[in-house]
C-alpha cells in the first residue's frame, strides 16, 4: 500500500467523508475518528483562528508543504511530518500548498486523560512542548497501519466487544506514539500516578474552561480536590504552580487574539471574561511588559 495516496488510503480504510457544516460532531462521542482533508476549513481556516482545541488527535503531512502555528511557534510542514495536538493546543494559523495532502486522526480527550500508561509525566510534557517532528519511513509505516487496522476493526460495529477493542486499540497507538518521542528524545520513565492523572485533567481543563474562571479555586473543584493540594501537585509535576498555569494559558489566548484577529480589546476582554478592558490592559501589562495595544502593533 502507498501510504502517500491520500485515495487509495481511504478506500483502504473504507472511509467516508463526514457530510456535516461540523465534522467535530458527528463523531463527539467517538474514541477516534478519521477527518478528511476536505473538511478542514469546517474545522480550522484563516476566518476561525486562532482556535484552542479542547480534543487532541494526530496530523501527519503525506505530500506537498504548508506550515502551522501552534502556542505561538511556526513548524513547516513537508512530507513525514507528525503533529501531536492535546487539549489546550491553540492554532494560530495553517496554511497548505496546493497539492498538500495529510492524515488526521481525532482523539477523544476525555479516554485520553483516562489512560494509565506508564510513560513518564515528564513525556507528556515534552510532546506538548514539542508537538511536531519528522518521522523517518518505518516510524510513518508503523503508525499508518496501527491506524489503518484501528479503522478496520471499528467497523466492526456488531462485536460484542467493540468498544474494548477500540480502547485497546487506541492505547497501541498511544504507546506507538509514546515510544518515537523516548526514542527521540531521551525521557526518564516512571508509574503514571494520580497526581499525574489531575495534573492532565487540570490541563485539559484549561483546554474548555479557561473563559470561565481564572481562580485556582474553580479548577480544584472541578478535579474535587483542595487549591492547596492542586498547587503541589502542579509544582511536584511541571515546576510552576497552578496560578502560573492558569496565567500562562491565559496569556497565550490574549495574544493569539491579539496577534491574529480584528477584534477589538474590549471584545477579547469579554471573550477572556475579564469584568472591563481596564482590568484586561492591566492584567495583560502585569504579565507581558505590554499594553494590548503596544503588543498588537509589535506583530504588525
């Protein structure tokens, strides 16, 4: 099989282009789905970004080039490249080459946060940190064919054990995935904790909630443990405290906006939930060194 033609892989996989305005959720319930290059500008397009995703899933360039912005960094995309998206991930821009073709595989993030693998958390960090790379032939072949068998099995619909055979499966591919970052990247290995585990969720949490609530108190809720307890595990696991989490994130949204959209400070303040542009300005300044406005001129 010719792993760089976009048509025969999907008439090898059997797939079918979702026939929706929102590709994201026909399959909102999946543990994984297949989303085809004809649909993205229904995800992601020069009109909708920056957009943070509250999903994770894999992207992999098959042919022609492009390059996407992700957390405020430019990768190039070409022939092998793998990008590795979690909750949280926001694209600042993607633009394709005429020609270009991909595979992209959506992730269901709540299985995700779930899974107890026994990659070091230090792992997860680095791939977030780190989320494209070129993959050499074998490493593109082998995650194409876990893929590949993934789609095959969950047409099984009508096996009594469809769903477990689904989990497993994606867990492969985790554990695929996993292995080309150690082996590229030298980690140390450890048991997947539950600190591990709410350090995930708090991230994910971030991902969908950060509009909400910048309060370390909401987030400790939501996991059902003390702020003070979130704040040790957060500080034990990454080195910065939940508040710096909290900031950074919020931080990285206001200048994707900034950087990236029309809207005006007043219209981002409301969209980041602070009570008045004065109080975003100041927050921002605090944080950046910078007005929104003197940030806004220095990405023209």
């Amino acid at each position: 099989m010719d792993y760089y033609n976009q048509e025969d892989m999907e008439n090898h996989y059997n797939l079918q282009s979702p026939n929706t305005a929102d590709p994201l959720q026909e399959y909102s319930n999946s543990l994984f789905a297949y989303i085809d290059s004809k649909d993205y500008d229904a995800i992601i397009n020069e009109e909708n970004v920056p957009r943070t995703f509250s999903r994770g899933g894999i992207f992999i360039c098959l042919e022609g080039e492009g390059y996407v912005i992700i957390n405020e960094h430019k990768y190039q995309l070409s022939p092998r490249t793998l990008c590795v998206a979690f909750p949280g991930t926001i694209i600042q821009a993607f633009k394709r080459e005429e020609g270009f073709k991909s595979y992209t595989l959506m992730i269901n993030t709540d299985f995700i946060s779930e899974l107890n693998t026994p990659t070091a958390n230090s792992l997860h960090l680095i791939m977030r940190e780190n989320p494209c790379m070129v993959l050499n032939q074998q490493q593109l072949d082998s995650i194409l064919q876990i893929c590949n068998m993934m789609h095959e099995r969950d047409t099984r619909t009508d096996h009594p054990f469809h769903t477990q055979i689904n989990r497993h499966m994606l867990t492969l591919l985790c554990y695929e995935l996993a292995g080309i970052y150690a082996k590229d990247i030298p980690v140390k290995r450890e048991p997947c904790s539950r600190q591990d585990i709410l350090f995930r969720r708090f991230l994910s949490l971030l991902a969908t909630d950060i509009t909400s609530s910048r309060e370390v108190q909401y987030y400790a809720d939501k996991l059902r443990i003390t702020p003070k307890y979130l704040t040790i595990i957060t500080r034990q696991i990454s080195g910065m405290s939940a508040t710096d989490w909290i900031t950074r994130s919020v931080i990285l949204n206001a200048k994707a906006l900034l950087g990236s959209t029309q809207l005006t400070v007043q219209k981002i303040s409301a969209r980041l939930n602070f009570p008045n542009p004065s109080f975003f300005g100041q927050y921002f300044l605090r944080h950046t060194g910078m007005t929104p406005k003197e940030f806004r001129r220095s990405q023209m």
